[in-house]
C-alpha cells in the first residue's frame, strides 16, 4: 500500500528525544513485531520488520537504551509475502531485555499486553506506542467508504490495551478480530488524521486529509448530477405522457373540444419540452401557469368521459410504456 509506506517512512524520521517516549515506542515495536521466542531454550527478543532502514533503527535503539548488540538477517519472503523481511535479534541477553521492557514479568511470564507503566505514561509515551505499533503492523488504506487505519496484533490483550492508550490521547480506535487476526481499527476520516498526527506523521496526515476531501467533494457532485439526471429522466418521461394524452383527447373530442381547450393542448403539442410556465407564455393572450394547467386538466377530463360513454380507451391508453412515471 502506497499510504502505508509513506506513512512509515515518515515515522521513521521522528525522534522523540524524551526516554520514556524511546523506550515507549521501542518496546511496543518489538511488541507488534514479534516480540518472545525460545531459541536453544534460551529467551530471545525478535522483532520482523519490512524495512532494512527500520531494523537498523530498531537495533540501534537497543545498542543506545540497553547496550546490547543484536543480530540482523534478511529473510526471503514465503507465504505471500513479497520482498522478504528484516529480523532483528537479540539472543545472548534476550531474557534480560525482555525483563527490561516489560515484556516478561517477574515471574518470568510472557506479558500478553503492553507493560502497565508505558500504558499510564505521559501523552508523548501514549503517541510512541502508537508509533511503534504502526511501525510494526501498520496500515493505512486510500479515504473513501472503506478507509482505515489498522494494527495487526500479537493478541487479544495487546489490541485491548493499544486501544486504551488511544483512547487516553484522543484516538478513537476499536479491538476487532479479522480473519482470526485481533486488530485495532480506526475508521472514521477525521480520526485517521487525528491518529496519523498524533503519532507524528504529520505531513501524510495533511496529504491523507486532502484527499479525503477531494473525493468527498467529487462524490458530493456525482450525487448532484445523478439526481438532476433522474430529474431529467422524469421530466422528460412526465412530457412524454402529456402530450400522448393530450393527443388522444383531441382525437376522443374531434370537432367537440371547445376553442379554449383546443389551444391549451395545441400549445402542449407544440412546445412538447416546455414547462406550464413557459406554455403560459406562448399563448395570446398570455396565461398562468395555473389557468394552462387548469385547461389542460378539463380537456383530458372531458375525452375521458366521452371516452368511457362511448367503451372506447381514455386518454392514459395512449401513454407509451416506461412513460407511466
């Protein structure tokens, strides 16, 4: 996705200089990304990255946070996943780390959440948490009925506990679970660009935002055109049926139609797409809308009543199929 690059390669550049943000955005990366893994029965930190900037970021955030000195490996994509992926590990003191960030408790329990002290930190540790999350797992669709922004995660209690952090700095977001997959889901256009801004990504929110807004206007013309092209259509159909009428009861009345009707539908006839306004206008002397309206109604009144005295078709007979509307 497009969006979705742009969005985490804007990330990317932000550095928050605070600790507490570092280590914040640090953790729920590694969180979203991976996160424990037993190697050689040994806990081991990983984290799966999509972007060899990103996972160079990511151990160079170890190094500099908690002096340790992690693996980096390309891995080949499988399993529909293209382009391959970065792994970032951390082995030697991978149980050390974990304990550090808070992904083991002290009883050496996998934490399934997010650590409680970064999800009741200050408003700059709640935006880094989302930053790393969506670094992580990330996606943003284009605006339009179906946009959003999602986080794909590790569990049920990792979902739970990203949307409280959004919901604490503003962020709307919903747990759900797509195709097995727990996700955090923001749908609404106006929070995706809250939640882009608030994660720092400020430049895509204003382009996202844009884009939001031309497609609303173009499909609030599309609306307007089709509406006024369902206007024509009946219109168009309504005139249609006027006139087949108004030609019938001149044919039921014959030389009986008195002179007054008789110009009210030779007017009808002869200006088939004009409105009683402007039929009003061409008559002489000039009539309302009303007395045109009026006229036309007693001459196809009176051709019907001929017409049913005489078991003969009135004047709806004549109104061609699909011009009944």
């Amino acid at each position: 996705m497009p969006l979705t690059a742009d969005v985490k390669a804007e990330l990317i550049t932000v550095r928050d200089p605070r600790p507490t943000a570092r280590v914040a955005e640090l953790t729920a990366l590694l969180r979203f990304s991976g996160g424990l893994h037993s190697i050689a029965n040994r806990v081991a930190v990983e984290a799966e990255l999509d972007s060899d900037i990103l996972a160079r970021r990511v151990a160079r955030d170890l190094m500099e946070l908690y002096g340790v000195r992690p693996e980096l490996h390309h891995v080949q994509g499988s399993g529909g996943r293209t382009g391959g992926h970065y792994a970032v590990r951390v082995i030697e003191a991978g149980e050390t780390l974990a304990r550090q960030t808070g992904l083991l408790d002290q009883r050496r329990r996998p934490v399934r959440g997010l650590p409680n002290k970064l999800t009741t930190g200050s408003r700059p540790d709640l935006s880094a948490i989302w930053r790393g999350a969506f670094l992580a797992s990330g996606s943003l669709s284009d605006p339009g009925r179906s946009a959003a922004l999602e986080i794909s995660c590790p569990s049920s209690e990792a979902a739970m506990a990203l949307v409280g952090a959004g919901h604490r700095i503003g962020i709307p977001a919903k747990a759900r679970e797509v195709r097995g997959v727990p996700r955090v889901v923001v749908r609404d256009g106006e929070a995706i660009r809250g939640a882009l801004y608030e994660m720092g990504a400020r430049r895509t929110a204003g382009e996202w935002d844009q884009m939001r807004q031309r497609r609303e206007v173009r499909a609030g013309v599309n609306r307007l055109v089709n509406f006024d092209d369902a206007n024509l259509r009946r219109s168009a159909q309504a005139a249609v049926a006027a006139c087949a009428r108004v030609e019938r009861a001149l044919e039921i009345l014959g030389d009986e139609v008195p002179d007054h009707l008789q110009q009210a539908g030779a007017l009808r006839l002869a200006h088939r797409d004009a409105s009683l306004d402007e039929l009003g206008h061409h008559a002489d002397p000039p009539l309302t809308k009303d007395a045109v309206a009026g006229r036309i109604r007693r001459l196809l009144a009176m051709a019907d009543k001929k017409a049913e005295a005489e078991g003969i078709p009135g004047t709806e007979a004549a109104v061609p199929v699909g011009a009944e509307d």
